[in-house]
C-alpha cells in the first residue's frame, strides 16, 4: 500500500511538473490548442478541474475542431454537467465519426439524463466501432451489460 501512495504522488508529483512546464511554452506560443489541452489533462492529474475546463475551453476556442479537447472536456463535465457533456461528445462524434468512445461516453450521458432510445443506439454504434475499428478488439465490451439492463 505504501508503495501504491508513493506512486500516486510521484504521478501527481510529476502533473504538477507538466503544468509548470506547458504553462512556460503556453507563454510562448499562447496560441497553441493542443498546449492548453495537454496543461488541461495535467491539471486533472492534480485534481484541479476547474483549472482543467478553462484549459479546455481556450483549447476549443483556438480550435474548435480539436476532438480531444471536447471528449475530455466531455468526461470531466459529467458529473456536474450531463448535458454540457452531451454537446461535447456529439462535437467529437461530428470531428471523428469513428470514435467509439465518444459514443459509449455519450451513451452513458443520454442514460443518465433519462433519454435511454439515444444510449442504445449508441452503444450499438459504439460495440459497432470498437469491433471494426478498435485495434484492442472488444475494450468496450463490459458496457454491454449495460445496454442489457436498459432493455429490460
């Protein structure tokens, strides 16, 4: 166990080292989405979400077609903002129709705000993808016990 907390905060230990050192390149090229998303990703390792979203959210508004930056917005609103969380699945589902993640995560957010018809079908989009596309060939494959309770 001791090993395990050591490791923890030798991970936080080295997010919070991230942070500092994309904030330094953020003031050198301020315009850059994919720095602001990188820095929003470390703030979430050091617990600091509210940090994270305004990273997002400035990765968004210097590219509004940065998939990564609203699927892990998406994730981090979850809890406090399913519907917020929705729009951005749906904007990395429009930006890569591929993406098997967002259609489960989406799925998980249209179940939980009391719209299971739109779950199902994405997870069936979603086991759909990963079959096809995934090249771990079924990482989404326990959502499925899910879908089989929402039919029941």
């Amino acid at each position: 166990m001791r090993l395990r907390a050591l490791n923890l905060k030798e991970a936080r230990d080295r997010a919070a080292a991230r942070v500092i050192r994309l904030g330094k390149e953020i003031e050198i090229t301020p315009k850059s989405a994919d720095l602001h998303h990188l820095r929003g990703r470390a703030y979430e390792e050091v617990y600091d979400p509210a940090a994270a979203l305004k990273d997002y959210d400035r990765a968004i508004e210097l590219d509004p077609a940065h998939k990564l930056a609203h699927f892990n917005r998406g994730l981090l609103r979850q809890a406090t903002d399913p519907t917020g969380a929705i729009a951005d699945f749906t904007r990395a589902i429009e930006i890569d129709p591929r993406s098997a993640y967002s259609h489960y995560f989406r799925a998980l957010m249209h179940t939980r705000t009391g719209n299971p018809n739109s779950g199902m079908m994405d997870f069936d989009r979603a086991t759909e993808l990963d079959l096809e596309y995934s090249p771990f060939k079924g990482p989404l494959e326990p959502f499925m016990v899910n879908r089989k309770q929402l039919t029941r």
